[in-house]
C-alpha cells in the first residue's frame, strides 16, 4: 500500500490537515483504502501523539465537554470547549498543555487512538480566540428556609455575570425556582433581564413567578415536574430536567447549572428525578452540561435513601462540577468567590484534526486524561461523541 501526503497551502506558510480516506488506484487492490494524513496550522500532527498515560485513580474532576465540527479552508476540525480543571487540592485550577510541549498534561484518544491536539487556555487568552460561549441556569430551592440565601443570590448578579463576560466569557443566563413544584422561572436571556426579574421582589418570592416572553408557556409547561403530590418536597433534578427540556439554549454553548438548596434532593420516588438520572451518557449526554452545587445548610450528614433523600451534590460529582457548603445564612459566600467562577474563567479549547473518517453519523469514544507533572493530579473521562459534518 502507499501513502499520500496531502497539502493544501492557504496562505504562505500556512498548512491545514485533514485525514481523509482515498483508493490507491494504482495499487493491485482498486477497493483498498488508506489513511490520509494533511497537517492543519497551529495543530499537531497524530504522529506525534502519544497514547493516553495510565492513572490509577482520579484525584480531581473531569467537566462534562462540547464537541462541535470547525472548517478550515474545508478542513474540518474538532473543537472541544470545557470549562475548568482544579487541580487536586482545589486551590489551583490548572493550565492545560497539548502535544509536544514539555509541560503536557493532557491527552486525548479517539477510539483508542492518539490525537495531537493543541489547547487554547482562556485565562492566557490575549486575542479573544479562546472565547467560550455558555449560557448559565440558576435552578434556586425557594422553600421557606431558604428566605435569607435567596436575598444573598440575587444580590450580586449583574456585577458578577459582567465581571465573567469581561473574562472572554459570552455569558447568557436563565433560572428555575423549585418547591416541590416548579413555580417560577426565566428562560435563557441577558443579566440584566435576569437582575430586573430577581428584583421582582424579595426573599423567596424573587424566584416564584415566571418572566419573560414566553412566561405562559413556561408556566403551563410544569406539571409533570411535580414531585411530592401537594406536599413541598425539593427536587433540584427535576428543576433541572425542566430548565433542559424546555430552555431555549444557544447552539454549541457549554451548558452551565448552579443548584442552590439547603435540602436533599428529594424525587418521592420517582426515579426520573433522582440524582442518578445524570449518571449516565444515555440519560444526561455531555453537551447537556455540567452541575454545580452551593449546599447552604450546616448539616450535611444527613443519611442517603436512593430515590427519597438524595446527596444533591451527586448531580455535581457525576457530571464533573464543583460543590461548595456554605452556612445557612450564605454569609460566608458571594457569587463572585463560588467555585464555578473560576471553572468559567479557566476554560479550554481543545482541537485536533484527522477526523473525516470518523464523521460516520456514529458513536466514537473520546478519552480525556489528566496527568500533571508531580504526579498528584490526574483523571480520566471517557465520553461518547458523535462528530457532526
């Protein structure tokens, strides 16, 4: 079999890759097909990937990820945006380092096979190409107890989303108010529609309507979100699954969720709205976000019963977010110090080229591996991607 070297000059001193597969006609065998391989700029080649290294346990949290399908010159390339990485004491998030640096410390396989990716860090960002879109819901426990936090959430919002958009961030935001029933919220829009609504009024009552253009429809649409019959049992899931089913999110954003209570999770038996149902790829796919948790209660021990009182802070373990606990009155806490600040301000783009032959309209395994330099920070992720064309 041969080999073809295909280069697409763009400019001077420019090369863009693809992989592409093509019949060596001049072979014995017309119908086989072999790997092409083209360099793109800025971009590494496979070549000069090495495999994933081995991890005995993770030590840090992995995010949920999106994966879209970039062109260069008709060059296509897989962009992952995700947001960022703690290293394993949690006081420092980290920078990330591609193929062929010396100071690695992620990797990437496809199917098994080693990428050469290059990563752009937005906190090292200086020319606004490592802009990461993500549009952020609020889903706000709003039972009694949670009079004092509510005021303490809603103090601070527009400061703090124009501080994230200063940060190479384009920010969109929306909320749910969850008590048993889902009795208020506003779909994905501006901070300051967001401010102008959770100014509506005070304490708990900030969150119990429904605002925006579509305030009705939003409105009508609850029902099969309540849990607990006519009783107040909190499910932050199913405030979840509301905001996800029937937001209107912006295509390739990175889908961001902060959940505020001061109560288990609480799905009265229904296993549709248990913490569980983000624990798989089947149910809570990567591009539908990740969870963040802010626990606003003292008492954390509480003991665990599947399906009746559940660890909310689960959502955030399964889908790679942060968890902070905080003091019932939210004293000890602002928006601006919340973990999930620092996870936006440190985002990454990863991209890697070589991917024609696997835009099949089938599942591929994408594994992400973590691995610093000292050796005390490291994790692993697999995800399912469907690369689109």
């Amino acid at each position: 079999m041969k080999t073809f070297y295909l280069f697409s000059i763009a400019c001077a001193g420019m090369l863009f890759t693809s992989t592409a597969l093509t019949s060596c006609s001049s072979d014995d065998d017309p119908e086989e097909q072999e790997e092409v391989t083209v360099l793109v700029a800025g971009i590494p080649d496979d070549g000069d990937a090495t495999p994933n290294p081995n991890v005995d346990n993770n030590t840090t949290n992995i995010p949920n990820i999106v994966c879209n399908t970039e062109y260069e010159n008709g060059v296509p390339v897989i962009r992952i945006d995700m947001t960022g990485i703690q290293e394993s004491l949690g006081n420092e998030w980290l920078r990330l380092y591609g193929t062929g640096s010396d100071k690695q410390n992620v990797w990437v396989e496809v199917d098994g096979k080693p990428k050469g990716i290059s990563v752009r860090n937005t906190a090292d960002d200086n020319d606004g190409n490592a802009k990461v879109m993500a549009d952020l819901v609020f889903l706000v426990d709003n039972s009694g107890s949670m009079s004092e936090e509510a005021d303490a959430i809603a103090r601070d919002i527009t400061s703090w989303s124009n501080m994230l958009s200063r940060s190479g961030l384009d920010m969109k935001f929306g909320i749910v108010g969850y008590d048993g029933a889902i009795c208020g919220a506003l779909n994905i829009t501006t901070s300051d529609n967001l401010a102008e609504y959770l100014n509506f009024s005070s304490g708990t009552s900030r969150t119990r309507h429904f605002g925006g253009p579509d305030a009705s429809k939003l409105s009508a649409a609850v029902e099969p979100y309540r849990t607990g019959g006519n009783s107040a049992y909190e499910c932050g899931t199913a405030a979840l699954r509301f905001a996800d089913e029937h937001f209107a999110f912006r295509n390739g954003t990175n889908r961001i969720y902060v959940n505020f209570t001061d109560e288990p999770n609480q799905p009265y038996g229904n296993k549709d709205f248990s913490v569980e149902y983000v624990s798989t790829q089947e149910n809570w796919n990567t591009a539908k976000g990740t969870i963040h948790t802010v626990y606003s209660d003292t008492y954390k021990n509480f003991a665990e019963r599947q399906y009746q009182s559940e660890y909310p802070w689960r959502m955030s373990e399964y889908t790679g977010g942060t968890i902070i606990y905080c003091d019932p009155y939210f004293n000890d806490v602002t928006l601006t110090n919340l973990p999930v600040t620092g996870a936006m301000q440190n985002s990454y783009i990863i991209r890697f080229t070589n991917i024609a032959n696997l835009m099949d309209g089938k599942t591929h395994d994408v594994k992400i591996t973590i691995l610093t330099k000292d050796g005390k920070t490291m994790a692993e992720k697999t995800f399912s991607v469907t690369f689109a064309s």
